[in-house]
C-alpha cells in the first residue's frame, strides 16, 4: 500500500484527509471520534470572542433527486468560551500525537487581539494554526471574516501580527467573494504565511419558500445572506486552487478545500497543487465513516497508477492548467455515435438542434430503424452532446488531426503584429493574411 502520509509547511497528519472548521470540530468528542474514524487531522472550529448563533441556520440545495448538492449556512464561529475549547484541544492532542491538530482563529484586525489569541491556543499543544479570513457572513459585518479578506492590505498586515507571535505554522484561509483569489493569496505570502486553505463559503441565498415567502433559512420571518458550500462548488474551488498553485508569487502549500466528497475529489485538488483537503458537507451529511472509503479508494488508485506516495500527486496537472488565449486553436475533436450504445432516445439530437450547430441528424435504415448520425465536417467539437447522452459509451469525442500546426491566440496576434510591423507602408500584406 502506498504511504498516504503529508506534510503541509511542517504540519503531519497520517493521510490527506482532515476536517474543515465548522460544526463537524466544534467540540474535543467529536474531533477525538474523527480521528478514531481515521481521519488524518483537523481544524478546530473558529475560536474567538463568543458569540451567540441563530436557532434556524442551515439550509440545503437538493438537485434532481440527489440531496444536499449545495449546503447553506448562516451559523457563526464558536459559541463556546474559549477556555472550555482550549482545554479540549489539549486532551484531544494529548491523546492523538500523530493527528494534525489545527486550530481556526478570527478575531479584530489589531496586532494586540492577534498576540494575544495566538499565545494562548499555541500554549495547548497544537500543530498548527489558520486565519480565518474567509466567513461571508455575520462576522464580516463586525470588521473581520470575509470584510478583511477582501482586503489585500490587512490580509498582509493581520498574517504578519499572527506571525510575530507564532512559533507554528500559519496557514491562511482565503475568501473566494473575490475577484482574484491571487491577490490575497499573494498578500498572506508577504505576510509570511507558511500555507494557505481555500475556498472558504461563497456568498448565497439558499431558496425562498413559494408558500410563506420566507427566506431559506429564516430567523422569525427574516433572512439574510449565507455561505455556500458542498459539491455544487468544488468546481469553483478547484480553479482557485490551480489558479494560486500555478502563480509563482504564491510558492506555498495549499490546503484544498470546497466540495470534497470523495477519494476522486481529493485527487482531483491534489494534481492541481493542493498538499491535502478538507472536508465538511460530505461529513454533515454521511457523518466520519465516509473516510473509510476515501483512505481505500486513494489507496487503490495509487497502486494503479503505480506510485509509492500520495506526494507523488501533488500539482502534477497544475502545468496544463493555462490561459484561453494560450490554447491550441487548430487541435479539433468531432463526436461519433457508437449505434451498439445508442438507445436512440434522441437527447443529442435535440440539444444539438436546437442549442448548438445542428449537425446530429436523425435518419431511418431500409428495414426502418431509427438511428442518429453526426456530420463530423459540421461538429466543431463542443462535448455538448455526449454530456447530455444518458448512456456511458454511446458518444465520445475523437481528435481529428488537423494537418495544421499548434496555434494559440496569442501566437496568431503575434504573428499579425509581426506582418503589421514588416509592412508598415501602403500594399503591404494585410493582417487578415496570417
């Protein structure tokens, strides 16, 4: 069996799957029954000033028969005093030495708070801490949360006051209610971050009830924004990720976070530059088993491919993670039915009919069976009709060869600014021949 243990900026945990902060790690019970779940750590939810949590604050986007493809929640950091959490990380570190032991940490954007927090949770044992800079809600109308994570300046300067107290590593937890995730990311660095995690919750509204009116969730009649969460994000998650691994200024760990439900999710992160991931709607809706399957299935997949270490994954698909303007614009594929699949249940043909380019044509054979055929010389290629196929098998997309050489769109605007430049005068060559 492959060796699944990581090392995220100093930080050990037997395997790659630790909770997020959030209910799952509100309490020592229930981290201590993580652990003896197999879980490899986790972080602790938010410490902080308490607070007081609504009564009515979850909520749940339920898709085509699957339950909780979005998760919604308007719940706040912990509402326990913080001696009482404190002593538990103690007892749950004490008896999991080799568990990563992470604690979340939010509170006002002055150095003196941050002192003073760090001091006291380092001072129970734990392995690790992360600024909390992402929640979308309830705390970022007190100043902190996501109000200053979207703030480069006091990513910066808040990363830097945890770190002049701090004697272990701190990780940075990002907000995606951004319009470049790299911006902070690359601020916690000069803040000296050791790591960072993302995504934290997106902004959202979970529903409205078509018969009362309320909000989903609401409060005594009243509903207010929420963070967004579960696998409906991981794709969100995903190319923020990538987009801070293949940035040179953010030369950091990454602790992947949004989504994960499985061993395929958490591999998906890993290649694309995350060390490890956390997990928290897939624990809240099928409870810490779930690991279970995650620890075998990440194990079964290593063997296949041949490697001896989770390691090994690691960012290896961050490389092919580019820009549009740098695709190759003269690589084709066309799709092809395979009549031995077909069911001919005409899913293709009316997507294609009437929401892409027509070329999937529904003939009949000389005994009157019904099939479907693609133009290959009219298919650009969209995937549009093997995505809405019901059956595995029945359409895939084959590469044509094109005959041509690569050429992305920045190299075609090269190329014209190059002709443009070598026939400045009237008659010269136009643009449009390149």
């Amino acid at each position: 069996m492959a060796d699944l243990r990581i090392n995220l900026a100093g930080i050990t945990s037997p395997n790659p799957f630790w909770l997020a902060s959030a209910p799952p790690t509100n309490t020592g019970y229930q981290v201590q029954r993580a652990f003896e779940a197999g879980w490899g750590g986790a972080v602790w939810k938010t410490l902080g000033d308490p607070i007081i949590n609504t009564s009515s604050r979850f909520a749940a986007v339920h898709f085509n028969g699957q339950r909780v493809a979005g998760f919604n929640n308007i719940e706040l950091i912990t509402d326990r005093p913080l001696e009482v959490n404190l002593k538990e990380i103690y007892e749950t570190k004490k008896r999991f030495p080799n568990h990563a032991v992470v604690v979340s940490l939010m509170v006002e954007p002055k150095r003196e708070k941050w002192h003073e927090i760090v001091k006291k949770v380092e001072a129970v044992g734990v392995d690790g801490l992360e600024l909390n800079f992402g929640c979308p809600h309830g705390m970022a109308e007190r100043g902190m949360g996501s109000a200053s994570g979207q703030q480069p300046d006091l990513v910066e300067a808040q990363t830097m006051w945890a770190k002049e107290a701090a004697k272990t590593p701190v990780i940075v937890k990002l907000t995606p209610n951004i319009t470049d995730i790299t911006a902070t990311a690359r601020a916690a660095v000069r803040g000296g971050a050791d790591a960072i995690s993302l995504i934290n919750t997106i902004n959202s509204l979970a529903g409205v009830d078509l018969d009362t009116w309320n909000t989903i969730p609401h409060v005594g009649g009243k509903g207010a924004h929420g963070g967004y969460c579960g696998p409906a994000v991981k794709p969100i998650a995903l190319n923020m990720v990538a987009e801070c691994a293949r940035n040179a200024q953010v030369n950091v760990p990454i602790s992947g976070i949004g989504g994960v439900s499985n061993w395929r999710d958490a591999v998906e992160f890993m290649l694309m530059g995350a060390t490890g991931v956390q997990v928290c709607t897939a624990a809240m809706h099928h409870g810490f088993s779930i690991v279970e399957d995650m620890i075998d299935g990440l194990n079964n997949y290593l063997d296949d491919k041949g490697l001896s270490s989770v390691n090994e994954l690691i960012g290896k698909s961050v490389s092919r993670y580019s820009d549009w303007g740098d695709l190759d614009l003269n690589y084709q594929v066309v799709a092809r039915i395979h009549e031995e699949n077909c069911i001919v249940c005409n899913k293709c043909h009316i997507a294609c009919e009437d929401t892409s380019h027509q070329c999937i044509e529904r003939l009949t054979t000389d005994d009157g069976r019904a099939y479907l055929k693609v133009r290959e010389e009219d298919c650009v290629g969209c995937n549009l009709c093997s995505i809405v196929c019901p059956v595995e098998g029945a359409i895939s997309m084959v590469e044509i060869p094109s005959g041509e050489l690569p050429m992305s769109w920045n190299e075609r605007q090269k190329a014209v600014a190059s002709v443009g430049d070598s026939n400045p005068a009237p008659g010269g060559a136009s643009k449009e021949a390149v």
